[in-house]
C-alpha cells in the first residue's frame, strides 16, 4: 500500500443557507479544496461523496455523479458512501483505499448535508433513521434519548457532575469563536448551559449538537506526489474502522465505545504511534457525553476521568490534549456526511499551522474520530505532517 | 493488486415481499451466500451493502451496520454504497478493492431495495430521486420519459422496429420462465407488449422493467484462498467504471452510452480480453431499448445493429451472443440497489454451469454492465472461471 496525502481541503461555512442546494454547498467546497492544491486543471480520477440521507433531507441520490457533472470533473468511479453520521469519515476511507491500492492518484472526497431547511420533526426523522428499525424507532427513542441515557448512566457510575459535563460545551464555544466556518460562533458560560431548556433529562440544548447545512472536501494524492499540490502534505498515517452492536443496550457495557476503541487500536496501531504522541484530536461530541466517553476510549484519559480532565483544562486548545479546537459538531455544527471530512480539514490546518487563534502550539500530529449511530460504527484516522 | 474470486452467492427471489424487511431480504441473502461458500464460520472482515434509497423507501439510513449486527458478524468495516440503480454495482468495486489491495481477504457484499410497500408515484418518487434536480425533475422528466425519447430517436435513425423492440421483452421473459428467482415468470408474446397499456410513447408497459422487492448477495476472498470456500471459484477478471453527463441532452450522441463504453473497454483492458471472449452477458434492461443500445456499447454489435441481432435470435441463450439469461431487469426484475450484485449472482451460475434451463452452454466468461441515473454512471466486470 502507498503512502496517502491530503494535498488541498475546502469548506463552506456550517450554519444555515437556506437559498442553497446540497450540491451547490458541495461543489463550493469542492472548489475551494481544488483551487487550496493548485488542482483546477488537474484530472480528477474518483469522487467519493460522503452524505447520509440526501433522499430524505432533499429527495435526491445520485449524489457523487450529479458533483461530478455539475464540477465539469470526468473520473472513472463516483460514488456515495453512507454510513450515517460517518458517512464522511467512510467516503474518506473508500478515496484512501483507492489512492493507497495504487488504483488512482488523485480523488476529491466530499463531505455534505442540507438538514435546515426543512421543520425540525422532520429533520429528526431523518436523523433517527439510524437508529434500530425494530428495537429503538418503535418505543420513541431518539438519538438525544440515548444520550441522555448514557449520560445518567455514566454520573452514577464515575461521579461526573453536571457542570463538567456543561464545560465541555463551554470550551467547544469558545473554540469556534475563532473558527470562521462554525455555526455558533457565541461564547457561552455554565450558566447558559445549564439554563437551556431540557432536551432529554439530564441533557439540556446547550448538550446537543445543532442541526447544520454544510461540506468539506479534501483532495488526496499519493505522498510521492503530493510535493505537486502543497507544500505541505498532511499524510493519512494510519486509518481503523470498527463495528458495535446497533443497540446500546445489547453491548456488555455502555460506558465504553468498543468500536471507537478498536477503531482507534487499528488506527493508532498502522500508524506506529501511541495515543500520547498525537498533539491535537477532533471527535465526534454530537452530545457532550460523548466528547467525555470517547475521549477515554480512544486513550487520552483513564475511564472516569474524562469529566475532570475537562474541569482541568486538559482538553483546551492550550492543554496536554486539546480535543475539538475546531468547536466540535457542538459548535462548528454537524451537516451529518460533511462531520467526518470537516475533521480531516481541521486538522489539516491545525498541521499546516493554518488554524489562527485556535492554532495548537507545534502539532504535528492529530487524530480524528467520526462516528455512526450511537457509536455502532467508527472511523479513526491518524494524520502527521509530510514535510 | 491481488486476484479476486467470488465464492459464495445467494439471492432472494425478486418480486413482492409484503410481509419482510429490507434488512430482512438483505440477511436471506447473505445467510445463502455464506452457505454456498461453506464460510458461516468464518470472519468476515468488511460488509458492503449497494442500495440506492433505503432512506425514501423505508425511512432507513446505516443499513450496513445494522445489516452486519443482525447477521451477527463483526466486521472492520460496514458501509453502505450509493449510485442509484449501480449501487449494486457499486457496492462490488469497492469490496473487490478492499480485496485486490490485501486490506481484507473475506468481504460480503449485499444489494438489496424494497420499493412494493408503498403506492407507486411514492416508489417512482424515489426512482426519480436519480435524474437531474433542476434540469430535468422540474420538468416533469421521469426514467421512462427518458427511455422513451431515446427510443423514439433511435427508431429515427437506425429503422427500429417496434417488434424488434417487443422482442427483447419476449426473449427476456422467455429466459426467466427458468428461474426461480426472477419476478415476472411469464412467457409473453410480441402482441402482448404491443397490446399493453403505453408508458411513455412509444414504450408500453412491457417494455419496462417492474418495480420488485429482493436482495443478493457475494462473498468474495482472494483467489489464492479460493479453494477454502469452493471448487468453482469464479475470478473478477476486469473492473471498469465511468462517469458520463447526467443529463441525456447535454451528451453529444444520446445514441451512445459513453459510460458504458468506456466502463467496458477499461474492464475488457484489465482482463486482457477481447468482448468476443465473452460468453455469456447480463446488462442493465431498465427499458427495452437499452439492452439494445447498452448491447452495441459494450462492443457486441455495430451501432444500428442491436435491433436486427435480437430478431436474429444472436442475443438468445443459444444464440452467438447471449444477453440476460436471467430475465435481466425486464423480467427477473429490478429491486435498484439488488440489480448489480444479482447479475454477478446470475454470471457465477452460468460459468459454474448451474443455471439449469437457462444455462449457456460452456460459459467460461462472463460479462456484467450495471449502469446509474441514465446510464450517468456504469459499473462493467468481466468474470472468468478460475478452476
């Protein structure tokens, strides 16, 4: 297998638009990431779109060939990859595939979601439709739910306190006060968190990850030509998928995210790196319990300790382990199928030292975790400068 | 790259399945395949899953996991593959990847769509999700308007018959009165399709392919870990695929399918065969026409020639050139997502020598064309006996 590169990336903001299409928000990161790696002229050989529920959202499939049209690109394969609100994190895993394998060299992955424009019932059905079919949809459980069963879970269990759990929003906040391409670009305190109005007990709005239109692409290439595009190629070291039951309440423990913890295993492992020689991580904090549980599952803190590490200060863009720098799908907003490739953006540019006042000192390596239905599927990726 | 073998195939017969899930069908299939491959014991390692539109149609997005945990296997990776009618098609590219670059050595590959639950605009609704969404759509174009337009140009210009045309649905409803699996087992006559209710002038309704329920299954290995599974390994001789405008008006020919032409030359490249090497061929009949059009694409007639070849009685089971003798679309049926995946089901049969009274005679290649939207996109593999 070769060595893979992100050569150029791109986004639009994440927020609302409500006068755009799904591939008009597409084709505008597209070209940003095209134009980021001198690659305007540049024959595109496959384009990997990673969207989860295009039909539902905005009657349309199909989505990887109309981009591909509609950005004047001819390559041999377009396809969508769906893997829920991982979808991102799967189309970037098929594109590596492609490049490493030695089968194509240069692949524009897309990452996108169109959710605002339609009432909020509405765009929850579409969200719940990666719950279980059988065991979750017909009793009313939702995604919030599941968190919110977690979360009391996981305060009984290690003690965690409603105010760490409030911190994680606060600091995610106060991340993407610097990030140009957030949604919610507002700082917040305590206070306001625990002042929002009850989603599902314990969970409050301030707990949740807002609904967003939005994409992200980036455009790989193999590292031994990624000189190129960039100056600065930020190569994929080391990539590990993993798969949990669907139900939480089949798994032997629902504090522990097995699939982000072997997911993170392969990753980690391919990459010939430990946990504690990654600089900066984007993770998947749909719901702030999540930013807490995963941050120990993929090893950065003992199980338990994830609340206090927050409380501490280890996650902030200045601690031992910053987490979400970008302000996280809490802040930066999660356009489902563009999370897992807005990650990859970010920390790119946290690589390249492109990420301004939410720069983290001297990273030169990060590490990225999308996840699918309540953690029923996970993509982990290890980055690391290539020059 | 390594060489891939098919070593297990399993389907659900197409047609309606009012009582069964999506999920369901998918794991009827699979468990088949697993069987035929002697592998329910075995690891498997990755699950791909093509279905265009799980999310309209069934109100389901994150099939793939959800699939893998039903089936009870835990594989690396689970994704779903979408590339509206090549999902299947699709679905199998990417499997055959992870395959040929040594990432895995046991995949799953699963197509499937149940469209019959719901009202027909509602399932046409869905189908339609794969045209253009502001050139066409708007205006009210429909897959069978398409076909009909094609059809009507191409009488124009090469002197088509209308009973040429018929005569692909009598040969393929001919062929699927030998399979158990296919949809619609009803010999018809050229009256009968010119007597039907018309679509879209000058298509009738015979000329189209039914709206069906149903699921297929592959399971693939390296070929040099073939004989673990079975004697008749069947090798993926040439993967090709390609992309062409989505829009029909906006193509320089609408006579020729440009991805289905150049989707082939590059499979027939890799497999370092001539299209005359091939034996037996399932294409993609959504319509009539296109077995006809997609038959001349693909290299087997002149263009202008497809028409004449059928009444010829080349494009029989014993005929020079046989196509579809499964039924293809036209009778087997088309369950989107199910199509590409159930004709590597149909070529594997037909080079093991099992597809009864169906059966060509000493098949030893095989060709399949699974094609996108109109033809926007194609999936062509070229198969061959590896024993």
């Amino acid at each position: 297998m070769r060595e893979v590169a992100i050569v150029g990336v791109g986004m639009t903001p994440f927020g609302k638009h409500p006068d755009r299409s799904l591939i008009d928000l597409m084709l505008e990161a597209s070209h940003t990431a095209l134009m980021d790696a001198g690659a305007l002229e540049t024959p595109i050989e496959a384009v990997h779109v990673g969207c989860m529920a295009s039909g539902m959202l905005c009657g349309l499939e199909n989505t990887a060939t109309l981009l591909a049209d509609e950005l004047g690109v001819k390559p041999q394969t377009a396809e969508r990859v769906e893997n829920s609100a991982a979808s991102g994190g799967s189309a970037l895993l098929s594109a590596y595939l492609a490049v490493a394998s030695g089968l194509y060299d240069v692949v524009l992955i897309v990452g996108g979601e169109k959710m605002r424009h339609l009432p909020t019932p509405q765009a929850t059905r579409a969200i719940a439709a990666m719950t279980h079919p059988e065991g979750e949809r017909p009793h009313g459980v939702t995604m919030p739910s599941l968190a919110a069963l977690l979360t009391r879970l996981y305060m009984r269990r290690y003690g965690l306190t409603r105010r760490q759990l409030a911190l994680v929003a606060v600091k995610n906040h106060r991340n993407a006060l610097s990030n140009p391409y957030a949604h919610l670009r507002r700082a917040i305190t305590v206070e306001d968190v625990l002042s929002s109005r009850v989603v599902a007990e314990p969970l409050r709005l301030f707990d949740c990850s807002p609904i967003s239109d939005g994409a992200a692409a980036l455009l790989l290439a193999p590292l031994e030509r990624a000189l190129e595009f960039t100056d600065q190629p930020v190569v994929l070291r080391g990539v590990g998928q993993a798969v949990d039951r669907v139900m939480m309440t089949e798994r032997d423990d629902p504090l522990t995210l097995h699939a982000v913890k072997e997911a993170a295993g392969r990753a980690l492992e391919r990459a010939g790196v430990s946990i504690d020689e990654i600089d900066v991580v984007e993770l998947h904090d749909a719901f702030t319990i999540l930013e807490i549980v995963e941050s120990e599952d993929l090893g950065l803190f003992e199980k338990g300790r994830g609340g206090e590490a927050v409380e501490e200060g280890l996650t902030a863009i200045d601690g031992e382990r910053p987490i979400n720098p970008s302000g996280g799908l809490k802040a930066r907003g999660h356009p489902l199928g563009a999370t897992g490739v807005a990650q990859a953006v970010e920390i790119t540019w946290q690589l390249r030292g492109e990420a301004g006042g939410r720069q983290v000192r001297e990273a030169e390596r990060g590490l990225s975790c999308n996840v699918s239905g309540f953690a029923a599927n996970a993509v982990v990726i290890v980055y690391e400068r290539g020059w």
